[in-house]
C-alpha cells in the first residue's frame, strides 16, 4: 500500500511536467513550417534561400526564440519575403531529405555540425549551405541578419559593418 501512495504521486507529477514540456515545444510562433524536401523545391522554384532553425524539445533559447523572436513583425516580413522557414530537431528520428537523401532528423543535425541550439542555418535555393548562426538571437539582430543574408552580402561585408551602416550598434565579445 506504501508503494501505491508515493508511486501515484510520482507519476502523477511526470504525467503533468511531460505535458507541459510537450505543450512548450508546440508554441506558435507564427510561422508556417516547411518540410526541408518542400522548402528545397519551393526554392528552385522561386529562388528564395531556405533557413533551417535547427532546435531540441529541451532548449529553453529556442522557446524564447519562438516566443520572443519569431513573432515580431520584422522578423514574420523576412521570412516571408526572403526565406522558406524550416525547423528540424536535432535529436528526432524524424525522416527528412535533404538534397535528395534521406536522413534521421539526429543524422542531419550530425551532418550539419548541429552542436548547440539553437543554430539557424541559411541555405541558397540549390540547398548549399551560406552560412550558419548558433545561439538565441533577439529580433533587432535576427531580422537585419536575414536581410544581410538575403542581399547576398554574407562573405562580403562584414556583419558588424552592415548593423553599422544600419545604424544598429551591436556589441562584441571582449577575449
């Protein structure tokens, strides 16, 4: 009988945190996930590049990523203007094809050098990957980084003199 009295609380208290968790890592962040085989189609197609938000059910940045950053009207502009949005968890077995291969959702992740989430990932639409940013971004960052990425400056301007030139002073790290 003791072991029914702390065994129900016990699970009870696992039914309600596996619950929540599950219910966090469904926020709408106001974005309208593609598939990466859509997003790679729908590429070529338009010529758009596809961002790959590379997340874990567990990371607390990327929840305040799809809180905090996703739904910001600056952010919603670029990426329906520039990108085709994708999200892939980086510990999932989901399938994904990527580049006309197939892979577990871990296995890309492994592929991509996914080590930290979250990390976006900025393809160009013949699925070559441009660059890649880890960590949680806030929207006056995310946004204008998009927008250097989507005017094709990645690799020729530096990004901190493009946040200048916008008139947006971003600080650095001190080593």
């Amino acid at each position: 009988m003791k072991f029914f009295r702390l065994t129900i609380p016990l699970l009870l208290t696992l039914l309600i945190v596996s619950t929540t968790l599950a219910q966090e890592s469904s926020v709408d962040s106001g974005v309208e996930w593609q598939t990466l085989e859509e997003a790679q189609k729908k590429a070529k197609e338009t010529g758009k590049k596809v961002l790959v938000f590379g997340y874990a059910d567990w990371c607390t940045y990327c929840m305040k990523m799809r809180k905090e950053t996703y739904p910001e009207e600056n952010v919603q502009k670029s990426l329906s203007d520039d990108f085709i949005p994708v999200q892939i968890n980086g510990e999932s077995e989901e399938e994904i094809v990527f580049n006309g291969k197939t892979y577990k959702s871990y296995e890309l992740a492994r592929y991509l050098r996914l080590t930290s989430y979250p990390t976006h990932y900025f393809l160009n639409s013949e699925g070559k990957i441009i660059g890649a940013q880890p960590g949680f971004l806030p929207a006056e960052v995310f946004s204008p980084l998009m927008n250097y990425v989507s005017e094709d400056l990645f690799g020729k301007v530096p990004f901190l003199d493009y946040m200048e030139k916008k008139g947006i002073k971003l600080e650095q790290e001190q080593n």
